[in-house]
C-alpha cells in the first residue's frame, strides 16, 4: 500500500512496527510530501520529522481492532440556560485499546433527558442523505457529532445516552446553569 506523510520537515522517516520503512526529503516543490510503498502489516506506523540530522517531531498510527465501546467527549460539561448554549459531543467507537476503528459505521441511537434538546447530529460524510435533527445517524470512519443546546431558564443536568447494536450504551451528563 502506498502511504503519503506530509511534513514541514526536511526529511522524514518511515517507521513499521520499529523497522526503518526509507527516509525521504520534503520541500515545496513536492508540496512538503513523501510517498512511501509500505506492505500491509498489523501494528504501529510512525513517522518522524528530521530537521539537520535530529528527530525533531512524530507521529503515529496504531493498528484499530473491532469496536468495542463508545466514548462520548464533550468540548465542555456546563452550558448557559439561556437557551442558546451549546455543547458539542464527540462520539468516537473504539477498539479494547481506546483506539478508533476508521471503518466503523455502526448505526447510533441518540436519547436526551434534561432541559436540553439535540439540534444537531452529524458524521462529517457528505454523501450521507440523513437530515442533521434526526436522532439517529450511522458513524462514519468510527466517528460522529451530537450538537446538545440548553433549554432557556431550564437549570439541570442534561443527560445524554448513545446506543449502538452489540455495544454497551455510552452517556454523559452536561449542566445547564
């Protein structure tokens, strides 16, 4: 499989599994990216900035196994009751090791309890027809967008709960004040 790094880097290293993939210079003509041929193998694939004979910089990318949870990431856990607030809740569907499985597009469920409403569900897939305020929505590449908005003067926690078939029912709870 051929695998593209970009890199502000001069140089940059390929990494397999600890092994030396090649190492290729980047630069502006080649729009700051190397490409490298890289056999299909399960594990870890890291790549590093070289910048005059040091590793500067890395990055990796580990190996997903099959879903095993949902994890919900609110960007924050207490809202305005303004009815206005908003609070944006990453849905990511994991392997045993907390890592994202990118083919995972299992169907997920949505149910909010509170004064607070979802206005929003996305997956970032623009060939998905499914309208924004419904309250279901297939992940795409392990991943999905609840958009929760307080109720005007309504204080309380608003629950939310995350289904998907197979999987155990992910839920997190924001405060509206």
């Amino acid at each position: 499989m051929e695998v593209e790094v970009y890199s502000r880097y001069p140089k940059v290293r390929l990494f397999l599994n600890d092994q030396l993939i090649g190492e290729k210079s980047t630069n502006e003509s080649s729009a700051f990216k190397a490409l490298f041929t890289v056999p299909y193998q399960a594990g870890v694939l890291k790549a590093v900035g070289i910048e005059n004979g040091k590793e500067v910089d890395a990055k990796i990318l580990r190996t997903a196994d099959k879903v095993a949870k949902i994890i919900l990431k609110a960007d924050r856990d207490h809202i305005a009751a303004d009815g206005q607030d908003l609070s944006y809740v990453k849905v990511e569907l994991v392997d045993k090791n907390g890592i994202i499985q990118p083919s995972a597009e299992d169907l997920l469920s949505f149910d909010i309890k509170g004064p607070g409403s979802i206005i929003g569900v996305d997956n970032a897939n623009l060939q998905d027809p499914v309208p924004y305020n419904a309250t279901s929505r297939k992940a795409w590449k392990g991943k999905a967008l609840v958009v929760i908005k307080s109720e005007r003067g309504a204080k309380g926690d608003i629950h939310l709960t995350v289904h998907a078939k197979g999987l155990a029912d992910a839920s997190l709870a924001i405060k509206s004040e």
